[in-house]
C-alpha cells in the first residue's frame, strides 16, 4: 500500500468496515465519508447491503458520490419515504448519522446546542434520530473530533445512549445498538464497562494522547491501543477512481 | 361536484389560531402558492404541522406562526431552513419537535380517528421531555411492552399540491414520492389541494399509472389551479427546484434589510400571478447575465432527470 495515504480515506474504510456482517439490510449514510465507505463496502465485502438514491429508488449498481455510474442506472426497488419509516421499525436497517454532539454512553445530538426552547444553535432537529437509535444498529461519524462533540452531556437527546437504554429495560430496547463511532482521529465504541466508550484504535499519525486531549470525557482506553487498518490497494483504487474522483473526503476531514 | 376554487377563498376560511398541516416534504412539492395567500392575508397565531421547507421558514418569518409541530425543516439542498433557525433563535415560536416517523404515525392516528398510536420511536430521548404531554402505554398482551402513545395530530386544515386533479377532487402525484399528502388530507377537516393542473377525470390516467391516483375525492374539499404554484420548491416531472431562488431567500435570513428587499419584490404583491410575473422577469434576468454558478445550476438542471435534480435529503 502506498503511503500517501489520507486520514480520510482510513476514516472511509473505518467507517465501512461498520457494515461489516450486515448482509441485506438498508444502508444509509450521511456525510461525505460515510456515503463513500457504504458504497465501498458494497463494493468489496458486504455486496447485498441495499442502497437508496437519495430520492425514493433502491439502486443495484453503486454510483459515486457525486452520482455518477460506470453504465445506466439501475433501479432495483421503490422506497418512498413512508415505506423507509415502515423499513426501519422493522429492523433491517443499518445507519451512519452524523453526531453534532456525543457523549460517553452514546447519546447523541444534532438536534439544536443549547436549551431547546431558544436555542443557541438550531441544528437539524430531530430528524429520524430518536427512531433510528431504538429500531436498528446505528453508527456515528464525527469529522472533526473536539471537546465540543465529545462532550460530558449533550443538550438535547435525539439518540438513544446506553445509559437510557438501560434505563428503558431489556424488553423496549433490544434493539438499540451503537455499532461504532468513527472521528476524523479514531475509531470508538462502547464495550467499556457500563458500555462506556472505549477507544479501539487511533488512526496512523494520530496519538493516544491526541485523541484524549480532544475527548471531553474520559475515554476507556485498555492496554496497547492499536492503529486503525489502512486501506488495502484495491480499496484506494475503488475510492480514488470509481467512488469520489473529485476527492470530496478530503474537503471534509481536515487534518 | 365541481371542487375547483380559488387560493383567495380557501385562505377566506381559515382562521387565526387554527391547526393548519402542509404536504410536501423539505422543499419538495409544497403548496406554496396557498401558503403565498397566507402572507398575504392578515392571518395570525398558526399551529402549522409539517414535513417542514420553505413554507415554514416563510410563514415563520412573515409572523404568521404560534407553534410548529415537526421533524424537521430543511430545505434539501440547504440543509437547515435559515428563516426557521432565527425564529427558534430568537424564540419566537414554540417547537414542538418529534421524530420523523411520530409525526407519521400522529397524522395516520388522526386519519383513522383513533386516539393513539404506539411506537417505540422516542423512547428514551428528548422528544418526551421536549412534548411533556406525550403518554407511554403498557401493552396489554403477555409481552407487557412500554411504548410511546403517539397521540392524533388533528388538523383544522390540510393544505397540499399534485401535479395534476380533477374538478371532483381525485390528486394525482407524478413525481417519485407521495410524501404523506394522503394522511395530511385524512386527518384535516377541511381538505384543500392545489395543482399544475386541473384535468379530465377521464385523462388523469394518461398521466401516469392507477397507483399515481393517492388522492380520491372523498379526501379532498376543494381544488384550485395553480400552474408553478410549488415553486421555488420542485415539483417532478413538472419542474425542479429553483435553486438559484431558493439560495436568494435563504441569503435573506441574514439581515434585515435583504429579507425586507425580498419581501417587497416577491411576497408584498396583489395576487400569486404577480408572483410568477416577478419570478419569471427574475430568470429573464439572469438568462440575460447569468453568473457562472447560476449557468452551471441551470444547465445541471435541465440535463438532469428529474430523480436526479435534487441532492439528498437529510438524517432520516
């Protein structure tokens, strides 16, 4: 492998080995890095996952991101908002939101930053956070990872945590499940104890300190913490040229 | 029955206060030409309840709203509706926020004049604390779930565009996506949708297929022609979104001074055909000097299907 690698492409192939075992599920992902590692994904590993345009169409072929595609277009399904909705109360879903604010058990939000009633930031709202998070896996992408993201409590909830889902019981949240969380400086998820967030790997060039200086919390860290997998020849080749030739990712992931 | 009317007169029956639900999802096919009759009319103290794009932002900015009952209000290509953002930074209206797919199963409850429907969306977050009057409920079977009880969303007024209806009241949609105009209209008590263009009812098939038919007659109280009345949101296969409008009045949530400007030349009008009169002498406009941005937009456009016109939407 070459070793021009950019932090955005390790960040891709963390984020899409996420989608590793998910088989025929819907896979929908939001941010520049994550739609570029659900279409890798597709590509090399997990070739049943379904995939929308964006508008209402399951698509067969993979596109770029930029919606481009190496023959016509090739609609497979029919999935108009209601029928997503119905989709992802039933289970086979897997999502990659992106996470304005997160916090040691998971929950997350982009819903707006300060008190809800007038905030001081109004963000997306809550969008199909709080279905998601109780329904199906999800995971989050964090492009810029601060003590402003990571955060001791976030302000308004819009993604069920660990620590709520506990709270709810076993019966009501066995479907809840954070997968992982990827940063622009590491990979994360929650098998500390408690399901507190724990560090499994910092990419290359990052430190362990790095990462816990950036985290306003305190991160499970056991032992050796690894270096997050670089992607493999054939991975940088379907990135670079068939999935994001205009090299979006490196707009969005500033080291 | 001959359902068709015009926008003046189905604002004429609204009243100050009332619960008013609009179709469309994000600034896409939105019944703007019925919510242009709202700004003009001395209308006040709205509860509106929506897949939420420009029409909430306008109608918020404009002073029109109370209340806005949502899952989120973006206007696609601009993620965050600007208008809609000073208004809950400034306080100015009162949130109530759900996920996306509660407010569904609110209009479907209302639809089906029950008083509840469970999910298990919103357990767990803020959307509960958020909307202190939402119940769980225990189910009564052996597996003694708790659940949300998403309870019916009633609307005084449901206000929606199709591509095409027919004076009696059927709506056709030919675009990729119902939304949930359907439900909007089942849960309203007076039901108003407006169109591209009202046609034969005998003709309404050569439009698209049976399953194009979301909206029967029995779910609609009147029909009014308004050709481009979606616009700036888009309307497939009719037209896409004016983007190069919509970025001009999102530009406007930044001062005063350009959201007054924008006001007077597009919104402080007599009639929606000054509107479109406005709109139009805007394109020829920059049709005569287009800036390379707005040359790109367009020709994007025009080579573009109409599945493709649009980038993707938001988190749902």
């Amino acid at each position: 492998m070459s070793s021009d690698v950019t932090r955005a492409e390790v960040c891709t192939v963390a984020v899409a080995d996420g989608f590793r075992g998910d088989g025929e599920v819907l896979a929908s992902a939001f941010g520049t890095v994550p739609a570029i590692a659900l279409r890798l994904a597709k590509l090399s590993f997990e070739p049943d996952l379904l995939m929308t345009d964006g508008v209402a169409f399951l698509r067969a072929d993979v596109p770029s991101i930029d919606g481009g595609t190496e023959g016509e277009a090739v609609v497979e399904g029919w999935l108009p908002f209601r029928s997503v909705f119905d989709l992802l109360w039933s289970g086979r879903r897997h999502v990659v939101m992106v996470a304005s604010q997160i916090d040691r058990h998971g929950n997350h939000n982009f819903a707006c930053i300060g008190d809800h009633r007038k905030p001081r930031a109004q963000l997306l709202g809550m969008r199909g956070a709080p279905g998601n998070t109780i329904n199906h896996p999800t995971s989050y992408w964090v492009p810029s990872h601060s003590p402003k993201v990571f955060v001791e409590k976030v302000d308004v909830v819009s993604g069920v945590g660990y620590d709520r889902a506990t709270a709810l019981g076993e019966r009501s949240a066995r479907f809840h499940e954070i997968r992982r969380v990827v940063s622009n400086l590491a990979v994360l998820d929650f098998a500390g104890p408690d399901r507190r967030m724990r560090l499994v790997s910092v990419h290359p060039g990052v430190s362990v300190d790095e990462v816990v200086e950036s985290t306003g919390f305190e991160l499970v860290i056991d032992g050796e913490v690894p270096e997050t997998r670089r992607p493999t020849a054939a991975e940088l080749a379907l990135i670079r040229e068939r999935l994001d030739p205009a090299g979006a990712r490196d707009k969005e992931v500033k080291v | 029955m001959d359902k068709r009317t015009t926008s003046a007169s189905v604002v004429a029956e609204l009243r100050d206060g009332m619960t008013v639900g609009i179709g469309g999802w994000g600034s896409r096919r939105k019944p703007m030409a019925l919510v242009r009759e709202i700004l003009r009319s001395p209308l006040k103290d709205l509860t509106i309840v929506a897949y939420g794009g420009p029409d909430v932002g306008l109608l918020c900015a404009a002073g029109k709203v109370r209340k806005v009952i949502y899952g989120f209000v973006s206007l696609d290509s601009i993620p965050l509706e600007p208008h809609f953002r000073v208004a809950r930074q400034t306080g100015t209206i009162e949130a109530a926020e759900l996920d996306e797919g509660m407010l569904q199963w609110g209009l479907y409850a209302a639809a089906l004049r029950l008083p509840f429907l469970p999910t298990r969306s919103g357990l767990g977050t803020d959307v509960l604390s958020i909307n202190p009057d939402l119940r769980l409920v225990r189910s009564p079977y052996a597996d003694g779930e708790e659940l949300v009880a998403m309870p019916a969303i009633q609307l005084d007024a449901a206000l929606v565009h199709m591509n095409r209806a027919d004076a009696r009241g059927n709506g056709q949609f030919l675009g990729p996506d119902p939304y949930f105009d359907d439900l909007f209209c089942m849960a309203a008590k007076r039901r108003f949708v407006s169109c591209e263009k009202i046609v034969e009812t005998a003709d309404l098939l050569k439009g698209g297929s049976v399953h194009t038919l979301k909206l029967n007659r029995s779910m609609v109280d009147a029909v009014i022609e308004t050709p481009n009345g979606a616009h700036f949101t888009e309307c497939p296969p009719d037209y896409g979104r004016d983007e190069a409008f919509q970025r001009e009045y999102a530009a406007t949530a930044k001062d005063l001074e350009a959201w007054q400007a924008f006001r007077a030349r597009y919104l402080d009008l007599p009639s929606e055909e000054a509107y479109q009169a406005a709109v139009q002498a805007r394109s020829a406009r920059s049709e005569a000097k287009p800036s390379g941005v707005e040359q790109q937009a367009r020709s994007a456009r025009s080579e573009a299907k109409p599945s493709e016109v649009k980038k993707p939407g938001g988190a749902r």
